[in-house]
C-alpha cells in the first residue's frame, strides 16, 4: 500500500513521535491517544512505519486487562511467543489476553494503522 492509500485510509491520522515509548520499537511510530475512561482503559492509535514493530512485551494483570489491536490502515504482523507469525489486514481484531508475550507492527513495504 502506497503512502497516500494509507493516509486516507488512516482516519486518526498520524499522531505524534512516539518520543516516549521509542526505545521499546525497531524503526519509527507515530502515537495519538484517542480517549480515556474514568477507570483508566487508554484508547490509543498507533501509526508504524515500513518495518517498524514493538519488541516483545506482556501486558501484566492479575485480573482483567490485556489489549485488544484493530487493525485501522496498511498491513502487519502480530506474534505471540511459540506461536506463528499472523498477518494483519484493514479490519483485522487481535484479542490479546493478560501475561501473553507478543509483538505486533508493520510489514516491510507498508505503514500500519492500528487502534
């Protein structure tokens, strides 16, 4: 997918740098919070450049939490540890439960909009 098919096709558009989380990901990303409840659930988009991707992490909770990735724009990968490479499409939802080690970004010929 060509830059400008992703720009229109991102509707949160590109946010900032991700200045604050950029040593946790290979390559460049863009972050735009979207909202926050009053419990503390974060809504955010994250935009990944060709080949970008978070390195390996879990999302610690004794109970509850986890995420939840929807694919908004472009194309990626998510993997959780010993399991196969998935690929993401526009539309694509990936249930993350709780203490799961996984990784997730873009593909090397495109950028990856993900709510």
């Amino acid at each position: 997918m060509n830059k400008e098919e992703f720009d229109k096709l991102n509707v949160f558009g590109l946010g900032q740098p991700n200045d604050a989380y950029a040593k946790y990901f290979t390559g460049n990303s863009y972050l735009k919070q979207l909202a926050k409840t009053e419990n503390g659930i974060s809504f955010a988009n994250v935009t990944f450049e060709p080949g970008c991707r978070n390195n390996w992490h879990i999302h610690k909770a004794k109970s509850g939490g986890g995420q939840v990735l929807i694919c908004i724009a472009g194309y990626g990968y998510y993997q959780e540890w010993n399991q196969p490479i998935r690929k993401l499409k526009p539309g694509d939802i990936v249930v993350i439960p709780a203490n799961v080690k996984h990784w997730h970004g873009a593909r090397p010929d495109s950028c990856l909009s993900q709510a």
